[in-house]
C-alpha cells in the first residue's frame, strides 16, 4: 500500500547556520509559519480526505525541528498528535538536523507519537560538509543514526549530489556510507542553484562547477540501482516541482520528472548490455514489465532516440512477467 504524508513546511526555523545551498523559502514554497491551530485544520481536512490513514503520517518538514524553540515545537507536535492513534493517522515524521538529536529529544519524540525521522546528511566527507557551511561532521550523522535506528524510530537520509568541493568520488562514498547506516529510507536531491544562497554566488563566481546534466543523471541511476538492492527505498529524487524554484534556479539538475530520467536511465543501461551481447544485429524488440514501458521508451522516447543514433531500432513491448528494470531482448524482425 502507498505511503503518504500530509506535508507541513517549518520554513527555516531552528537552524542555527546558513547551509551554500539554502533558500528555504524557495525550496518550500511557505512565507508564514504554522501554528497549532493551523496544523489541525490541515490534520482535520486530511481525515476527510485521505482513505488508507493506517499508512499516512503527518509530516513537519522545511526546516530544523528539533532545532526550534522548544515550546512552539510542542505546540505543534501536540497539535498533530491529536490526529494519531486508533481511527487517527500512523504517526508524525521530521526531519532534522543530525546535530540535533539525543536521548532526551528521542524521548520527547516518541511521547508525542514520532514514528520517523529524517536526517539532513548531505554527504558523509567532512570536506565537503566544511565547505557548505553545514555545521556538523560525518560522524555526528553516524550517531544520530545510530541512536535513531537503537530507539526503534524508522530512519531516513537526505543527500545531495553535485553539491561544493564534491567529487564524484565522493559522491559514492556518501552512497557507500549512508547505506552502512541503514535507514529504511533515502532522498537523493541533486543541487539547484538558487538565488540568494552562497553557492549562487560562488556559481556566479566562477568557483564552482556543476556536473553536466547527463552526468549527474548517471551518477543518480547507479545510487538509486544501489539503494534499491540493498532494501533501501528511495521515496524521493530531486526537489518538488514549483513554480519558485524554477523563477529562482540559476543552475543545478531541478527538472519536475527527474526521477523518471533516472529511471529512464537505468533502462538506457540495461538495453545497451543486453544489445551488446548480440552486436551483429540492429533491430531488437526489447520486453519489459509492463508497468515499465514509458520508462523503458525514456522520457519523451529519448531512449529510442538514443539508439537510433547508434543505428539500433528498438521495439519496447509488454512482458508482466519481467521485475523492474529488468530487460528480455529477442531479434526483431
């Protein structure tokens, strides 16, 4: 069954810096921040609406929850919890900073029915958290989890692809890293440059370079490939689409259907290794689950285009039996 959340934003508030990437306004559409009574009337409207409410947690989401003024962060997690338990919603789920989790806020946590927490990581290399002013280290995100994971909360990881002073490398390595934590989920969000944040200026600059979009888009199809075979579920991949990002963006991957890219692209990869193994022929019908055409196809078709280049017609048809990504080549005719 299909999780959701009933997302409120906390624009910004309880960080104690200025992350390079920062525009949180931007990234969360929110100019005012909620109060109790508005999270009950967004809690109220969803117990009308939302069917599968076993499977749906209230979600805080924006900014640094643990980090802000603790009485307005009771408020609203007393709010919220009203709307939790028996005929109620699954629970309520955060995210915040790994600098800001202990025992004592665990405990806290789970009194008023915190069931998930989210961790911004962002890269596991001290290097690159130094350079984007991230205020914490890799091993504040290795205890945090671990203490997230000990107290029986399910944990999730944020991470950021292309961000200041990374490499591809390490890119991995953050991969490698998060996975060794085991979180029961992951969000991967590629950098957008936006106004009015220190990597726009540094973008503007000159300092920083971004990877290519094809680049990034292949680094994003070998993490989520990863992550999904080691049972990790990636429930996001680049921002939410909106309006502001896209006014503000002055470069970085945002695109409202890259995931589907990705994906698209782990098809891309696929096809090309099972063509390979029949390198006489340049006409194949390719089988793929059936659930699976459009991303098999790519993103407006761009993986027929590919191979067309290439001088390889591919036909992509229906097989219910193949699993996801997986791919059945036969000669076409």
């Amino acid at each position: 069954m299909k999780h959701n959340n009933i997302a409120i934003f906390v624009p910004h508030l309880g960080c104690p810096n200025m992350c390079s990437f920062c525009n949180q306004h931007s990234i969360s559409g929110e100019e005012t921040l909620p109060s109790a009574e508005r999270v009950k009337q967004i809690c109220e409207q969803a117990m009308r609406e939302v069917s599968n409410r076993s499977n749906t947690e209230i979600a805080f989401f924006g900014g640094s929850f643990t980090a802000i003024e603790r009485g307005y962060m009771l408020e609203l997690l007393g709010a919220a919890n009203e709307f939790v338990g028996k005929d109620g919603f699954k629970g309520i789920r955060i995210s915040t900073r790994p600098d800001y989790i202990d025992e004592e806020v665990l405990a806290l946590l789970r009194s008023f029915g915190v069931t998930a927490i989210e961790l911004g990581a962002q890269s596991m290399v001290d290097k690159v958290l130094f350079a984007n002013n991230r205020g914490h280290s890799a091993e504040d995100i290795m205890n945090a989890s671990r203490l997230i994971n000990e107290n029986g909360f399910e944990l999730g990881l944020q991470m950021m692809v292309g961000l200041y002073k990374s490499t591809i490398e390490y890119e991995y390595e953050t991969m490698r890293e998060i996975a060794r934590l085991s979180p029961e989920t992951v969000r991967i969000y590629p950098v957008a440059v936006l106004g009015g944040t220190r990597l726009g200026e540094l973008y503007q600059k000159g300092d920083y370079t971004l990877y290519s979009f094809d680049e990034v888009v292949g680094i994003c199809a070998e993490m989520l490939t990863f992550f999904e075979e080691n049972g990790i579920r990636i429930i996001r991949m680049g921002l939410h689409a909106s309006e502001i990002i896209e006014s503000e963006m002055m470069g970085g991957f945002y695109h409202p259907a890259f995931k589907e890219i990705v994906e698209s692209r782990i098809y891309r990869n696929n096809i090309t290794e099972a063509t390979n193994s029949h390198p006489s022929r340049d006409n194949y019908n390719i089988y793929v689950n059936s659930n699976c055409i459009s991303k098999a196809l790519g993103h407006k078709k761009s993986n027929v285009i590919y191979f067309n280049e290439k001088g390889i017609s591919i036909k992509i048809k229906s097989d219910s039996k193949l699993k996801k990504y997986e791919c059945k080549l036969e000669d076409g005719y």
